[in-house]
C-alpha cells in the first residue's frame, strides 16, 4: 500500500507535470513565453519542486497527512493551473481581437524589449531618487533588512513615505528591467556600465530583503538575455548553473545565517545599518558552522509551508462553513490606503483571518491564491482563483502597453511588477491589488506633473 510520503510526491509530481505541459511551448521557445505560461511553470515549481526539496533535505520523508486531504489539497492546486490555462485560451483567441492596445500573443520579452525606448539619464536619475529615499527610510525607520517592514513601523510612518516607498518599489523594478536589457545589448559602453552599476546596487539590495528578490533578480537578468537577441551557447549556460550553484549553496545559507545573527546576537541594534553590518560579519566568521544545519531545516520545513495551509484549511473544512468570499474582500480592504480606510489599521491580516474562521493558530504564514480561493470557496475555489488571477494578468498586461508610447518607464515598470508577482508564488490576493493601486497612483502623478514622460528615442 502507498504511503502518505509515496503519496504526496507522486502527486506533486502530476502537479509539476501538469504546469510544464500546458507551458510547454514557451519552455522550448522563450522568447515566446507569455505571463500566463510563467505563473504555470513558478506554481508547478513551488507546489511541485517543494514536497521533493523537503523530502530530500528531510532524511527522505515527509509528515504524514491523510489520504482524501491530500487528494482534495491538490485538486485545488491542479484546477488553479488549469483555470490559468483557460485565462490564457481564452484572452488570445475571444477578448484580446476586442480590446485595444493589446498585442497578443503578449510575451514576456516584448514587454522586456521596452528598455531600448528609453535612455540612461532619467533611468540614472529616479535610480538615484529611489536610492536616496532608502537610505532615508533605513536610517529613520531601520527599513534595511528583510522583515524589517513590520505592519508597526509602517503605521507609524508619515502616509506620505509609505506612499513614496512604494512608488519607489514599482520604479526601480522599470529601472531593473532596463538594466537588465540594457547590459545584454549591443549598445555604448557608458550605458553598459550605467546597467552593469544598477544591476550590481540591486543584487545587494535583493540580498538584504531576501532570497525571493534574489531569485527575481535572477529571472530579470534571463529575461534580458532572450530580449537582447543573444543565443543560448554552451558558454552561457555553463555561466548560469555556475552562478545558480553559487546562490542556492552559498549565499541563500549565507542570508539566514546573517538573518539569525541579526535576530539574536544582534537584536538590540534594532533594524539598523550597524546590526545588519555586525551580522554579516558574525555569519562570515560563523558561516561553515552553522549555516548547513540552518540552511538544511529552512528546506525542509519551508516548501512545504505553502501546501500545508491549503492542507489546514482542507482539514478544517469537514465541520466549517466556507467564506464565501470574506477571505477575498478582506484582501481588497488590506490594500486600500488607511488614511481611507484607517479602520483596517485594526483588522486581521488575510491569513489570519482565514485562520481565524477555521479555528487555526493565528501566525504570520505565506498565503497563496489557492488557499484564499479554497478558504472562500471549497475545491472549486481553486478554480475561481485562476480565472481571477488569469483576469489581472490581462488588465495589467493591457495597461502597460496602453501607456507605452506617453510614459515608457511607467510601462516597464508595470511589467517588472507584473513578473515580481508572478514568480513570488507566496504572494497574497493583497500584493496584486496593492501593484494596481500603486499604477494608479503613479499614473495620477505622472498625468499631474508630468514627470515621467521621458525620451522615448532608443538607448544609445
């Protein structure tokens, strides 16, 4: 008989399976790979890849889980992979003729390929504008590390800065995306030198927030590659797995390790500059000896933490209502400014929320649309989620080309926004309505001032 370890690999597996199949032809054309086809193959990955990572890391088992719920969890997640699919069919053959603006099939490269309407010096100038305000925000507020952006420190901050911080988040994901193609091209070398200098100031950011902006980084500097026009060679891809090999075994150890340094030996620095430079210190000096047990309990527990919510949730529901849509809605209020809403200042986060209402420990877990979806509205919520996510997908991807031609870096940064959510599966419903709340409030910025209506004539 199966085993609930034999079991739950074998049906990860079909998971993987499945999202590699229904993007398959992106996969052997990149350049033709779409939004919808990333999302597949980044939810296949982390639900698929995860139950093996931690079965390898956790002495080759898994915890046992009942029979039906694993079924029943990975039903929903294989009906949000199809609801996806079906998104995708149906914005290229019935709504995409209909609407506007919108180029399809509309390919991750086309949009990548965007650097090359705009110019070094306004990419070097909000740069450093956005670099001035981190520096102002770490030193006042101690936003340097990851998980420094507690919902406390963010309340207590002027509305003003939040806005700027996260106007500042979506543009420099427009200026990534320039670096990265830009430094691929066959253009001058002083605007080769300007990609070479941003990509190299984001790498070190993307390793103090976390190993998530570090695998984006990643994927925006292959994204780069394919819309520059290179071709694959063996010198490249050697390249490649020699950079991933240095990440995945040295430096995602190396990060926790200086995040638990700075968590406990150096907690009462706060979050500030000081204690991050102390820990990485401490974890440099310290790194042979703990970061191989750490870095091997962090794989094998956190993979699975994005199925075992859905599992939760799946559990509980044999003796609780759904939501009905609550679990949704709460996502919407999260993402409406306070100084609108200053009543959600008291309000559960959506996880917790949902754990609430199915009687579950109230921690800060990683929510993902599946669960949302199955928290809302049983398997079938897996669905709905898909379709609704498959929704934003084209509205987003419309809206970025609509404003291509009057604000290019606006465009560029609605794509790097876009792809951010897309590969950070973990993302909540909050982060996609946050991204288009954002939009909003730079397009309104950018029609009132003017300010990013910037060169539209090709790099030099």
């Amino acid at each position: 008989m199966i085993g609930s370890t034999e079991l739950q690999l074998i049906l990860s597996t079909g998971v993987c399976v499945l999202a590699i199949a229904l993007s398959w032809r992106g996969i052997l054309e990149p350049k033709s790979l779409n939004f919808y086809q990333l999302i597949m193959l980044f939810v296949g990955i982390f639900f698929g890849l995860g139950s093996w990572t931690a079965f390898i890391y956790g002495s080759f088992s898994l915890p046992t889980e009942p029979v039906l719920i694993l079924f029943e969890t990975y039903l929903i997640i294989a009906l949000y992979i199809l609801a996806l699919k079906l998104a995708e069919r149906l914005s290229v053959t019935t709504i995409s003729p209909a609407v506007p603006y919108y180029n399809n099939p509309f390919s991750i490269i086309s949009g990548f390929y965007r650097y090359s309407l705009i110019s070094w010096q306004p990419i070097v100038a909000v740069a450093c504008c956005i670099w001035l305000l981190r520096i102002f925000l770490g030193m006042r507020f101690g936003l340097w590390f990851s998980g420094s952006a507690k919902s406390e420190v963010m309340l207590n901050m002027p509305y003003s800065l939040v806005v700027l911080r996260q106007i500042s988040i979506i543009m420099m994901l427009g200026c990534h995306i320039w670096a990265a193609g830009s430094f691929w091209s066959s253009v001058r070398t002083s605007t080769k030198y300007t990609a070479a200098i941003l990509l190299a100031t984001e790498f070190f950011w993307a390793f103090m927030q976390g190993r998530r902006l570090i695998i984006m980084w990643v994927v925006f500097i292959l994204f780069g590659f394919f819309a520059s026009g290179r071709k694959l060679s063996a010198k490249y891809i050697l390249t490649f797995l020699v950079v991933m090999f240095f990440i995945v075994n040295f430096l995602f150890p190396f990060f926790l390790s200086v995040r638990a340094a700075k968590t406990s030996r150096y907690s009462h620095y706060q979050d500030t500059f000081k204690g991050f430079s102390s820990s990485v210190v401490y974890a440099y000096k310290n790194f042979q000896r703990s970061s191989k047990k750490m870095n091997r309990e962090n794989m094998q527990n956190r993979p699975l933490g994005l199925y075992r919510f859905i599992a939760q949730i799946c559990e509980k529901s044999e003796n609780t209502a759904p939501m009905f849509g609550s679990a949704l809605l709460r996502s919407l209020v999260m993402s409406v400014p306070s100084a609108i809403v200053p009543a959600k200042r008291k309000l559960l986060h959506t996880e917790q929320h949902i754990q609430q209402h199915y009687n579950l420990d109230l921690t800060d877990s990683a929510i993902t649309w599946p669960a949302m979806g199955s928290a809302d509205f049983g398997v079938l919520g897996g669905f709905l989620a898909g379709i609704i996510v498959g929704s934003l997908i084209f509205i987003i991807a419309w809206w970025s080309q609509s404003i291509l031609r009057r604000h290019p870096l606006i465009s560029l940064a609605l794509v790097g926004g876009l792809i951010s959510n897309l590969i950070q599966v973990e993302e909540g419903p909050s982060t996609w309505w946050t991204l288009c709340r954002n939009i909003i409030v730079i397009m309104a910025v950018a029609k009132g001032l003017d300010i990013f209506n910037i060169s539209k004539g090709r790099a030099e």
